[in-house]
C-alpha cells in the first residue's frame, strides 16, 4: 500500500494536480487536509473517475479533512474521542468541534487525516486550543494502543510543529517568539510519539521540509519547515518499506505551500522474514 498526506490548501482549487499526482505516483490512500469545503462541494468526480472512494468532513470554507482511497473506506469517525472544540471568545468546555480529524479503516490500517490547530500566537487562546487538541489526541492515541497493542495506526497530516531545529529552515519561526517551535508544542509532539508512535519518514529520508510560506521567496531560498508527518505505531511502522517527501510539486501552476509525504507499506505479515528492520 501506498500512503501519502498532503495539505492541499483548497481541493477545489488543486483537484487537478492532487489527482494527477495520486495517478501518476500511484497512490492508494490519500490523506488531505485544509480541503476548504463542506462535503456537498468536495469535486469527488475526478477522484471516482481516477478510482478512489472519498470520505470528507468539513464545516465551512476553512479547515476540513478527508481520505481518498482505491480500496473500501470502512469505520469512518469525524473526531477521535474527547476532541477539543474552539470559537473565539468562547470560555469553559463544550466549545464547537472544527472539521480537523477524519479516522477509517483502509486495507486493515487506521488511518487519521488530522489538521492540527495552527496556534496562532503564543498568547493567543488558539495556542491554549492547540496543546489542549494535542493532549487529547495523546490520550486517544495511548488509550487506543493499550486496547489493541498490534494495531496499525496512523497519524497523519499537517501537524504545524517543527519538532526539532533542524525542521525549522524558516528565519522568520524563532524559539520564544513564535508558534511551530515553541517548548510547550515540541514536548507535546513529543509526548505523541511516547504514547506509542514513531516517525515513519525522518530515518528514511533524513532532510527536507514539506511547507514553505508563500512570501519572501521562502521556497526559491528552501526557507522551509517540515510540519507535515506520517507517525505510525509499531504494526504500522515495522510494515514501512520506503518514504519520500515530494519537494517538486511545490513547484508548477497553483501550488499549494504544501507538498505530499508519501510511505510504503508492505503489510505481507510477520512472516516475510526477508524485509529490513527499519525502526528496530
């Protein structure tokens, strides 16, 4: 199996590219974020006419997820358990949930496309929202792992942490003055990955960012972050074969400021004794 992410800033805008890219680079599951639209505008024809099933979830013109696949999406979830909501002036629990996480069951993997909170400003309530989202998705994530310890889980998407300096090639992102790469975001990126999960990308493919902002020639200069991952549990990244992070398609007609991360999979089964330990 084939997997890839990719915040495609507006699916309407990008349906051509992002299908053309999943057929060309023959991608089975496709996780998007920042689709832009509710569901009843989601361009599904192109997809369905290139072979894939598509589940989406959005609310408005922001935010949204969704998960185009060849094979049958099953157990479809629009949130995982606990999911903090956020509206702006809005104080104590029961806060409207956004369109951030689509979770279903494709080719016995778990997949969740998640578009997590971008924070804003460190002092901004949105910053508060963003750790507050990531510390229930630690909970679900350890509390799911605990109950079946052999699932194939996988987190993906735009994550907006840079988790260590050398994700962060952005002059303008700088520690204590801004979000992506504050204390608080890093140890909660990394709380993540003790819950159970490993970052099935960096040992595969050790450099290169998947976002680049649009102004100050950041791309043309690979002023870059890398916030876009593909974190997997044990049974999911022992069955990761290959990785690659497309840079090129930064590149051409309407781009997004994002690129597509892409994992191999190889779920032939503990049997196949011949396939490398990776993440031994």
């Amino acid at each position: 199996m084939r997997l890839a992410t990719w915040n495609v800033n507006s699916i309407r805008a990008r349906v051509a590219r992002t299908v053309e890219f999943c057929v060309r680079e023959g991608v089975d599951v496709l996780a998007m974020q920042e689709i832009k639209c509710r569901p009843a505008q989601f361009p599904y024809g192109p997809f369905e006419d290139a072979g894939y099933h598509v589940v989406a979830h959005g609310l408005n013109q922001w935010n949204g997820v969704a998960i185009a696949s060849r094979e049958p999406i099953e157990d479809v979830e629009l949130a995982f358990p606990d999911m903090p909501g956020f509206l702006k002036g809005h104080e104590g629990p029961g806060a409207p949930q956004e369109a951030r996480a689509i979770g279903a069951t494709v080719g016995g993997v778990k997949v969740w496309s998640l578009y997590v909170p971008n924070g804003r400003g460190l002092d901004d309530p949105h910053y508060v929202y963003k750790l507050d989202w990531l510390g229930a998705l630690t909970d679900y994530t350890r509390s799911a792992l605990a109950a079946d310890p052999d699932l194939a889980l996988a987190l993906v998407g735009d994550f907006n942490i840079a988790p260590t300096d050398a994700d962060n090639g952005d002059p303008s992102i700088v520690e204590g003055a801004s979000t992506h790469v504050s204390p608080p975001e890093r140890e909660a990126f990394d709380a993540l990955l003790a819950a159970g999960l490993v970052d099935t990308v960096r040992p595969l493919v050790p450099t290169g960012y998947t976002y680049w902002d649009y102004k100050q020639l950041r791309f043309p200069r690979n002023e870059g972050l890398r916030i876009d991952f593909v974190l997997g549990s044990r049974a999911f990244a022992d069955a990761v074969a290959g990785a690659a992070i497309h840079r090129e398609e930064r590149k051409g007609e309407v781009p997004s400021d994002h690129v597509p991360v892409v994992v191999d999979l190889d779920l032939t089964g503990p049997d196949d004794d011949d396939r490398p330990m990776i993440f031994g």
